[in-house]
C-alpha cells in the first residue's frame, strides 16, 4: 500500500514543481534582522498579524526565506506585524532597507502590497495567497508583484474525507479565523470531502461550522486569540463532533487545548504539518493529518529566480499535482486509521490529479 507523503518529500517535490509552473515568491521572517550572508542580493518578508511563531502559514513562510539565506548565501530581513495598522508601515520600512524581493504573507496584505508595488516599481514583491488588490479589494496585476497561491481545497477534499472515515461520533467540525478566501477554501474542500465519502459509503457525517452553498459558518474574527478558537471547538465537541479542522493560524492552539479536555477528541491542522510543527507531545497525539501547502519551497525558489534575475509576475498555483498541496502522515494515529481508507485515500488523490474528480470551490486560484 502507498503512503502519504511526508512533509519532506513535499518541500522538494514543491521545489521542483515550482520551476515548472513559473517562479514562487520570496520571503522574510519575523522580527528586523538583517541578514549577515555574502551577496548583495536582498530578500525581505512582512508576516501577517498572525506573526511569524504561529506554528503555520507564517512561520512556513518565514522557514523558506531562511532556506534561501542559507543555500543561496544572500541577506534577508523580515518585518512582524502585530496588526493590520503594520502593513504599509512594515512594508515601507523594508523597502527603504534596499530589499530586492519583498515577500507579503497574506490575503490582508493585498491592498498594502499593490500601493507599495506601484510606487516602488524597481522593488520586485511576492504575495503569499492572494493576488495585489486595489482599494475596493479588486485584484490588479502588476509588472513587478507574483501571485502565489495554493488551491488547498484539494488536499482538503482529502482531509475531510479521511475525517469523515475515521469519525466515531458522525459529526466533524470546521472553522475560519475569518471570513476570506484563503480560509474559506480549506472549509469547502473540507465539507466536499466529507460528502463524498457520505456518496460512496451511504452514511450522513455531518459538518458543522460551514454551510458550503450559503458560505456561512463558524469565524472567530481574528488569528491571535487562542481561547476564541477553545470557545468555539468546545462548543464543536460538546456538540458530539469529534473531529475539528481550525482554519485559523495561532488561533487553532486553542483547539488543540480543546481537544486535551475531550476524549476521542482529534484536529485536523492547516498550512503546515501540525505533527512537526506543534511544540509538545500531548498535542501532537490528537493531530489526525494536516492540509499542507508547500510555502517554504515555494518562497525559497522565488527568491533564487529574483536573485537570478529570472522573476516574472506569472502566478503560481500549488495543487496536488505539481507538490504544492498535500496531506501530512497519520503520524501517531496511523493505526487508527483503517487500512481500507488509507487506499481510498490514495486512489481519491489519484482521481483528482487526473480530473476524474473536480473539487471546486469558488476561492480557488486560478493559474495564469
């Protein structure tokens, strides 16, 4: 029987990918420190308010930007941002330190990124999930700005399927930090997933959280506040789900502390594997899978195509195909999942990647 890949094989196989479907953008990580490398070649990163020790979106972003210090011996600088009121102040700040490349981590950084790209058109930008977008939140494109975006309902898909499969309860939850593409996507291949296992198998696991066809559910209105996203899967738990997948950054931890006073309780992590990424063993334990996009690699072959001067403004989309989405292992519960679902798993991702399967969602990214 194949295996899921690890997050190992995802970073390189999202490397490779990525010189295939066009260059990644570059990244930073948290704080302001200069980069000591060699070269003259400058790549800088401004994290979203999340920060960049989320244990997620960020901090992968922030781990491609340091590969690329290191295997390409150039500098880096990076921006945190503790709020939307650092965006532009943040970015700013990195230009006028004479960065080549500026990575912007996020959906919230989309208006700020394409201000400072207009007024800054030398100054080459890579924004991680989004398109630049104008003030009334429509998406321009820019000479000097590279989309890279990942279509994370497809490993989604996976995730809820595997979910629904190894719910004991028949009821698995999901929620948003907020109401935006970039999150909404992982909840609607969440629930398509679930739904096609309930197709194949004539059972009824509910969803609760998301309401896929009115786009309705379960946010917390920010990704910094833990014990908002305890509140929530708690509430999810109580309910009888037994199966959370928190779309949510930092906010997720407080599933995962939810989760600890639930027993048979699981979590499904986003961005990154959450296995790998968490700090202590007790968490680890209840993470079933993770919904992976391949941000590290991805930032870290951007920067060399800037650095080369070969960077264009051709968007990148990660999918299963090309590596830049995936599902982490099973790690510590792979026993609990049964042998036969594993395969179904397998033959669904299959399936997608050769379009036997359509997982649509309407935040999905397009590629150019």
């Amino acid at each position: 029987m194949k295996h899921l890949p690890r997050v190992a094989a995802l970073a390189g196989v999202g490397a490779l990918a990525l010189a295939a479907c066009g260059s990644a953008p570059d990244s930073a990580s948290g704080g302001s420190d200069g980069g000591s490398a060699s070269g003259d070649f400058k790549a800088c990163m401004v994290s979203d308010s999340g920060g960049f020790d989320d244990k997620s979106f960020n901090e992968s972003g922030k781990n491609g930007l340091d590969a690329a210090k290191e295997n390409l011996k150039i500098q880096t600088q990076t921006a945190e941002s503790k709020s939307n009121a650092d965006f532009v102040p943040n970015i700013d700040n990195l230009v006028s330190s004479n960065c080549n490349v500026v990575f912007t981590v996020g959906f919230l950084l989309a208006n700020a990124t394409a201000t400072s790209a207009e007024a800054n058109p030398d100054v080459k930008f890579a924004i991680i999930d989004s398109t630049a977008q104008d003030d009334q939140g429509n998406p321009v494109e820019l000479p000097n700005v590279k989309p890279v975006s990942f279509d994370t309902a497809q490993a989604a898909y996976l995730a809820g399927y595997v979910s629904a499969g190894t719910s004991k309860t028949g009821k698995v939850a999901t929620y948003g930090g907020m109401n935006i593409p970039t999150v909404t996507i992982f909840m609607d291949g969440f629930a398509d997933g679930v739904a096609k296992y309930n197709e194949v198998h004539g059972t009824n696991v509910q969803v609760l959280g998301w309401d896929k066809a009115a786009q309705q559910g379960s946010f917390t209105g920010d990704f910094e506040d833990q014990s908002k996203g305890k509140a929530l899967s708690d509430g999810f738990y109580d309910q009888g789900a037994d199966i959370v997948m928190p779309v949510a950054g930092p906010v997720g931890s407080g599933t995962l502390a939810s989760a600890k006073e639930h027993d048979g309780a699981k979590v499904v992590w986003v961005d990154s594997d959450g296995y790998e990424s968490v700090d202590d063993a007790a968490s680890k334990k209840l993470i079933l899978t993770s919904v992976m996009k391949g941000i590290a690699p991805a930032v870290e072959d951007v920067t060399k195509s800037a650095s080369e001067d070969s960077f264009d403004n051709k968007p990148y989309v990660g999918t299963l195909e090309n590596g830049g989405v995936d599902i982490a292992p099973y790690h510590d519960l792979d026993a609990e999942v049964p042998a036969e679902l594993k395969t179904d798993v397998d033959q669904l991702k299959q399936d997608i990647i050769d379009g036997k399967v359509k997982v649509e969602s309407q935040a999905s990214p397009t590629a150019a």
